[in-house]
C-alpha cells in the first residue's frame, strides 16, 4: 500500500511538470511547447459590429469547449455596435480596466496608430511573439512586422495572407448597359456611365438610376475620390481624418493639391450637378436612407457603389433575383489605372494595453489565424449546421437561414488564404477574370505603410478641414450647389481658412522624413 501511495505522489509530481497544454487534454503541446496554462483565464476580445441574434453564441459555445483543450481559456466578445461606433471603440480602449484582451484594428479606419501612440495597445517583443503566437511570427514577414511598428515596438500583427479588394467603384447591370447602346456592355468611363444613367432615366420611369443612400458624408470619399482618381492618377494616403490626402501614382510621396486647386474637382462638380438635375437620383438624396443594394436586387436602382468584395458576391444573388442582369463593376481609377493593393494592415489584431493576459491572448489569436480547426468554427461556424463543404466549395446546409443560422463574429483581423474555404456564393469565374485582366496587370502595392503620422503639431487644423470637408462634399458629391464653379471655390477658401495649407507643409515633411532620399 505505501508503494502504491509512493507511485501516485511521484506521478502526480510528473504531471505537474508536464506542459499545462497536455493537462489541459489538448493537442497543441508542440505548438506552445512549456508554457504554463494550468490557470484558466477569460479572454476579452474587442470587436466591431452589432451584437448578433443568430447563433454566434452556440458556435462560440464550442469554439470554447474547444480552447479550453487547447489552452485552458475561453473567450468572450465585447461589440461595439455600429451606431456611434468610432466614439464607442475609442472611448473602450481609452478607459480600459484590464478587461480587454485582444483588440480588432486597423491603421485606415480603426485608429491603430493613435492607440498605439497612446497607450490602447501593448507592445509586442519579438521573443513574446515567437513564445505565444508561433505560428503567426513564423509567417509574417519581417517587412511586414517593420510596418506594424511604432517608435521601434510592435503594436499588431498584420492581416497579410488575406487577398482582398475593397476599392470602390459602381455595379451596374450588363443587361442594360448593353440596351444602352455601350459597346459590350463595358462601362470604362464616367462619360459612360453617364450614358448608363441617361439611358434608365429615358426608358425606365419607375426605376432611380442610382438610387443613392446620400444621408451623411460616407460617399464623399469614395466618389468624389474615385472621380479625381480617374482623372489623376491619385492614390489615397491613409491615417489622416479627412480624405483630402493623395499622392499620384507617377509621384507617389508629393502630395496632390487636386482639392484645393486645378480643374478636376470643378469638373466633378459640374458633372454631379448635371446629373442631378438629369435625375439620376432622388431630390431629397442628402436625407434618403434606402437599401440601395436590395433596391439593385428589386431592378428599382441601376448602381450601387460599393467596393469589388460586394459586387463578386452580389452578382450570384442577382443572377438568381434578376436573371441574366449580368451584375458587372467600373472601378474607380479604371480611366487611368490607378490602383492600389489592400494596405495589409487594414485588418490586424492587437493586444489590449492593459491586458491581464496577453500571454494567452497571442495564444487564441495563434490558434484562430493559423489551426484550421478554430479558423473554421470562427469564420464558417460548425460544419453540418452553418456550412458544408461540397466539391471543394463552402455551401450551405438544407434549410439554412442565414439571419437565424449564420455565425457572425466579424473576424477581420487575421484571415488566412491557406484556410479560406471558397464560397458557392461567390462568382469566382468573374472575380478571378476581373483580377487576371484588369486588376493584376496595373495594381502597386500600398506605398505608404512605413508612414506613421504625428497629428499633434496639426490637430486644431486637421478638425477645422474635416469639418469643412464633411460640410461641403456631400454637396459637391450630389449636385445640390446652384452654381458648381462658386460652391467649389468657396469650399477651397474655406479649406485654406481653416489651415489646409499648414497641414499639408506638415503632412509633406513627414512623409519627405520616411521616404525622401
């Protein structure tokens, strides 16, 4: 009997020695080979997004079940729901108690680089990453690790092995660009568009041709830059509040001065109040709040602009709701093949400045980017229930439902083309024809990423140009100024009152320190 007692007191020594993985009754031993994880912790994971009424919470139920084998921790989503979003993101990381432990960031619209400055994000060592997120250093390359670096630090780790586009353009049906006369159907021009446009509002009373959701300023950018991209070869430059900031592509670290002189802005202006007087979308515009895409499905509206990742999708579902409507996309920059490369840090993954567990944070976030099996349940859910996998391609089950059964836990932060599953519900024959033929031959890669801007010196002034910006473009944008060339002019002058000119000298000698000789 004392030999026996004697046996388990030294087997329990040696499974006290053991790596916590194995304890833990996981697999993954080697991939963290001597960490402790005999203490069970609770992830936080900052996301955006509305807080889902499907069934996030079953698969995320699992995905634990799961992490728990793996890691000995679980995890929990805090969403920041879209309305008042960008002061609900901000405001979390700024009074955090230690609560959060991964954040979802983006250096062009999640304010990676302010909470990186200020404090929002850990720093993350070179040992620490190999220690705790293996996988995910082992793949990202030191270029692409310099470009998550603030002041010397590591702040995030990049989105780099996710091939998506997010460039804006128009998606219009081929049908009816056809019947409009325009050769192919191929709408390669804003001249042509125009003629699209025209071509609807003769022919089809009861049908907007672009029936555009013009309530607040989000297309300002997109349109009005697409414009001058088209006629100017610009190439946006990121992390500033206001999208009044391009290089071109044959000058790419000079800054344009498209929007505060020259003749392309008053063009544009022109243009969209001829438009608007045409029609081509509704008087009360600036107030309107439709689903423009669903109106497109309906055959209501003859555009939707959005960005090249909606309309591959969207084609699918209009072939089915408008058969033969041949959903196509003018993209903009086509008229001077300007066009840029997702910046690889429009999705990263940061740990939280005052994480209690950073540790095992890396760790979670390792395992979701880089094992197929939590990839899966994260992004697809639970094979049989939200998905299944049919001649290669990701499917959906009998009876699926994707406002009750999906899974939606908005994972932007680290997708990974090795583990990516190609949906049926996209039209890759299109979308791979768009890259080969249009996109492949003329795109650059971001050139700005090494570009980490200081806005103190310029803050007063940048919030009095954005103001300006967000006062006047959406005028500009629909067409609503009575006389085009004055509106324009009086946006430049206020834009010089408000100290464009400062910003800009500033802007310059930061870019002129990163990337001059």
């Amino acid at each position: 009997m004392k030999k026996l007692v004697t046996l388990l007191v030294v087997l329990a020594m040696l499974l006290s020695l053991v790596p916590a993985a194995f304890a833990a009754g996981s697999d993954y031993s080697d991939w963290f080979p001597g960490v402790d994880t005999s203490e069970h912790v609770v992830l936080t994971m900052l996301v955006t997004g509305n807080v889902p009424t499907n069934k996030t919470d079953e698969v995320l139920a699992v995905f634990n079940e799961k992490l728990t084998a793996a890691i000995n921790a679980e995890l929990r989503i805090q969403w920041i729901e879209w309305a008042d979003w960008q002061t609900k993101y901000q405001l979390a990381l700024a009074m955090q108690d230690g609560s959060i432990d991964l954040v979802g960031t983006a250096t062009d619209w999640l304010y990676a680089w302010d909470n990186a400055r200020n404090g929002g994000f850990m720093p993350l060592s070179e040992e620490m990453l190999q220690t705790y997120a293996p996988q995910t250093y082992a793949t990202v390359s030191k270029e692409h690790w310099d470009m998550c670096k603030y002041d010397g630090e590591i702040y995030f780790a990049p989105e780099d092995n996710y091939a998506q586009w997010t460039n804006h353009g128009f998606m219009y049906r081929g049908d009816w660009a056809v019947a409009a006369g325009i050769p192919d159907g191929e709408i390669n021009t804003w001249d042509d568009l125009g003629v699209y446009f025209q071509y609807i509002k003769d022919t089809m009373p009861d049908v907007v041709p672009w029936d555009a959701n013009g309530s607040g300023s989000s297309y300002s950018p997109q349109v009005a830059g697409g414009y001058l991209t088209d006629k100017e070869g610009l190439v946006a430059i990121e992390g500033l509040p206001v999208a009044l900031f391009y290089g071109t592509k044959d000058n790419l670290y000079t800054l344009s001065r498209s929007f505060i002189e020259g003749d392309s802005l008053v063009n544009f202006a022109l243009q969209q109040k001829a438009w608007a007087d045409a029609g081509y979308w509704r008087e009360d515009v600036l107030n309107y709040q439709g689903e423009v895409v669903e109106e497109l499905r309906e055959g209501l509206t003859g555009a939707h602009q959005h960005h090249t990742q909606t309309w591959r999708s969207e084609r699918v579902r209009m072939e089915t709701e408008q058969p033969g409507s041949d959903l196509r996309f003018f993209w903009f920059g086509k008229e001077s093949d300007a066009l840029v490369a997702l910046n690889i840090t429009h999705g990263a993954m940061a740990v939280a400045g005052q994480s209690k567990n950073p540790e095992r944070a890396l760790m979670c976030y390792d395992l979701i980017r880089n094992d197929e099996t939590f990839y899966r349940l994260f992004n697809y859910g639970i094979e049989g229930e939200q998905y299944l996998i049919a001649d290669g391609f990701l499917t959906r089950p009998e009876g699926y439902d994707p406002t009750a059964s999906a899974v939606s836990l908005d994972y932007w932060w680290g997708r990974n083309d090795d583990l990516e599953i190609r949906s049926s519900e996209v039209d890759w024959i299109a979308y791979d024809a768009l890259l080969a033929e249009e996109y492949n031959p003329v795109k650059i890669d971001y050139p700005y990423g090494k570009l980490v801007f200081d806005t103190d010196p310029i803050s007063v002034e940048l919030d009095n140009i954005t103001n300006v910006y967000n006062t006047y473009m959406p005028v500009i944008t629909f067409g609503k100024a009575d006389d085009p060339v004055a509106y324009v002019a009086e946006f430049r002058q206020a834009l010089l009152a408000a100290g464009i000119e400062a910003v800009m000298a500033e802007v310059q000698a930061q870019i002129d320190a990163v990337y001059g000789e």
